[in-house]
C-alpha cells in the first residue's frame, strides 16, 4: 500500500461539517475517499461528495470492494488519505478484500428500529457488533470520536 491512511472513519453521513472542517483541520489529508457502493452507484450523491473538494484535498469515490486496490495505485504514492465508511460491514469488507487498515475512528452511526443507542450519535445492532468484533479479532484498533478534540473511547465497552 502506498498511502498513508491518516483517518479511517465510519459515519453514515460520510461528508458533512465534522469530517469537512474539523478532522480534515486535524489530519491534513491530500484526499477524502469515500468508499461506499450506493454513492459511487448515484451520478447526484457522487457530484454532491465530489463537490466538496478544495484547492487543499479533493475528494474521490469508489466502491467498498475496490478501496484496497485504489489506494494501491502509483498515482496515490505518498498520499495523505482520510477514508471514509459509512457503516462497520463496508469496513470488514474492505478489510477483507485487502485494505490494510489498523484504526477505525467510529463518528455517527445513526438509530434506527433494532439498533440500539450506545452513545449520543452511535447506535448499533447485532450486525454491527458482529462486524466490530471481526475488525478487533485482526487487531484492528475501534474507537469512537465524534470530533479531534473528544477522548477516543474503545468500542469494546459497547460490544
């Protein structure tokens, strides 16, 4: 691999005000990659994350499975990226397909019926736990944080 991943974070929300401002402030990335299948399938949803670019990142999107493989190429050769996922399964996967990540920064994983709420802006069901508990069993290290300046907290707590 020849980035350097200097953020991977799930958010469902993927970019928006705190990965925008605050941990692209904090990380300095040279790319946002939004690796998330439904937005790289939606022209409008792709512009829109596009969009977002400055003249200090850009922003690119791929799928899940090939984030490994894009972020492989000679191209992307001392990049600074910050990744981006919008949920723990899109983690495991590239993971599995590749994608040598060893920190997972947990943002919002939003309620729905069945998941239930674990701290103000993430809430989880068995899946996600499922999945949480796959990273950590490769010695991936999983830890919620809303913004830079907040504690990290280890996702085992919750698990």
């Amino acid at each position: 691999m020849s980035v350097h991943f200097v953020l991977t974070r799930i958010d469902d929300r993927l970019i928006h005000g705190q990965v925008a401002v605050g941990w692209v402030k904090a990380t300095t990335p040279d790319v946002l990659l939004v690796a998330d299948d439904q937005v790289l399938q939606n022209p409008m949803q792709r512009s829109l994350m596009e969009i977002t670019a400055t003249p200090a990142f850009e922003v690119k999107v791929c799928g899940v499975q090939e984030a490994a493989e894009v972020c492989d190429r000679a191209e992307w050769k001392g990049k600074r990226v910050l990744l981006l996922f919008s949920s723990a399964r899109d983690v495991t996967r590239a993971v599995a397909a590749g994608l040598p990540v060893r920190e997972v920064n947990v943002g919002g994983m939003r309620y729905s019926p069945g998941k239930r709420q674990i701290l103000k802006a993430v809430a989880i069901d068995q899946q996600d736990v499922a999945h949480f508990k796959q990273l950590l069993e490769k010695n991936i290290r999983v830890s919620i944080q809303m913004v830079p300046t907040d504690e990290p907290v280890d996702i085992r707590k919750y698990l």
